[in-house]
C-alpha cells in the first residue's frame, strides 16, 4: 500500500499518518521531519535547506527528491509507506511517477485556512523523533511536555510562527493544492473533511484507506 497525504500545513497529516502507520504496519515518510532532522544534524542538504524553510517557502525539489529516494530505498518501505508531506507540487508528483511508484490512494484532509491559523498556536513537535502533538487536541499523555513514543523534549517549530504560516497557506494553495486536480484524474483522490476531534478525522481517514 502506498498512500500520499495530501492537505494544508497544520491540517493534521503528520498525525493521521502516524495512526495509519501503526494500523498498517507501513513507515510514515514525512519529508518536513527529514529536512528538520538534515538541518539539526547540519548536512549539506540541510544548509541549502534551511532559509527556505524558516522563510516558510518550499525547499527546491531536487533537495527533497535527493532526500526522499535515499529514504525510500531502506529496507523498511518494501512493503509501502505513507507520503506526508510530499508532493508537495506538480514536479514532484511527476518526479515520482518517473521513478516508477504507483501510488494506490491520495488522502485529502480539508481544513479551512481559518482552523489551520487557529490551531497552529498549539502545535508541538518531539525534538527527537519528530512525532506531532498539539495542546489542546493531542496532549501527550504520559509526562507533559515529553514524547509519548520515546521521551524526547516538546518544542514549538520555528516556522509555525503566524507569519511564516501564513506564508506556508500562500504556498500551499498555490503550488500544493493543484495537486488535488492531478490526482483527481487520475482517479486516485479521496477527500476527508477535517474534524475538530482528531478521532473522528481518523475514522474518516482509515474508511477512506478501506473503502
Ligand atoms: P507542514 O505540513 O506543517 O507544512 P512539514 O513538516 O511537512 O510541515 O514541512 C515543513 C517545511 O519543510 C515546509 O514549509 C517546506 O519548507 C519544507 N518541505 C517539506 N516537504 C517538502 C517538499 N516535499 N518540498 C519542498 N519543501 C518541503
Ligand atoms: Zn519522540
């Protein structure tokens, strides 16, 4: 199975993709968390990488591809995985379907630009593994403040200040959201509407997977 996780930054993704991980027994590949992880590490790509992302713009495409294929020959995605976060635009999409992926399904999770800039406030990411939680909507539940899968500090990512999110919408309906159309001909899409309970998204999103 090879899903792609489509949807505006703060939409919710990173989560869903971690539920239906662990439901399928597929990795999650989140392209945001490589290009955070290549830039606390401080590689080559990660350096290029950086402005971009603090400037809430779009890393080129050929840094992510180059960063995307090195993940996707591992092992572990033999079997499928989860895209979160990638495409990202039109060229991306057409750089996979060069290397030869054939993606089963494109799940579209549908928030509103005004819950997105509601909700980003409350954002939190593990500083070690790069797993989401949120607040009000996904507290951690065994230590506040700490990672629930591996204890790792909570942070606020820099770019999910209100300015550099409203630049990440801009980008996202620009570049992003003409992927809808793309993979709506080619008869892969499947829109969820976002709810206000991260459960219920849930339960739309895997009878979306199974459907
Ligand atoms: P979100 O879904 O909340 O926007 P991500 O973690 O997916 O966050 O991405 C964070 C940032 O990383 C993006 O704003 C962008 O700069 C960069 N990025 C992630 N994936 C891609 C991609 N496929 N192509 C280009 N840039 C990307
Ligand atoms: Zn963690």
């Amino acid at each position: 199975m090879k899903l792609i996780l489509l949807g505006a930054p703060g939409a919710g993704k990173g989560t869903q993709a971690e539920i239906i991980c662990d439901r399928l027994g597929i990795p999650a590949i989140s392209t945001g968390n490589i290009i955070r992880e290549a830039i606390k590490t401080g590689t080559e790509a990660g350096l290029k990488a950086k402005s971009y992302v603090d400037s809430g713009g779009l890393v080129p495409d050929e840094i992510v591809v180059d960063m995307l294929k090195e993940r996707l020959a591992q092992d572990d995605c033999k079997d499928g995985y989860v895209l979160d976060g990638f495409p990202r635009n039109v060229a991306q999409a057409q750089t996979l379907d060069k290397m030869g992926v054939v993606i089963d399904r494109v799940i579209d999770i549908e928030v509103s630009d005004e819950r997105i800039v509601n909700r980003m406030s409350g954002r939190r990411v593990c500083s070690s593994c790069g797993s989401s939680y949120h607040t009000v909507y996904k507290a951690p539940v065994k230590k506040p403040g700490f990672c629930d899968r591996c204890g790792g500090e909570l942070t606020i990512r820099s770019d999910d200040k209100p300015e550099t999110v409203r630049e990440r919408l801009n980008v996202y309906h620009d570049q992003t959201e003409p992927l809808k159309d793309y993979y709506h001909a080619a008869g892969k899409l499947f829109i969820v509407e976002g709810q206000e309970e991260l459960e219920d998204t849930t339960k739309l999103t895997l009878a979306a997977i199974e459907a």
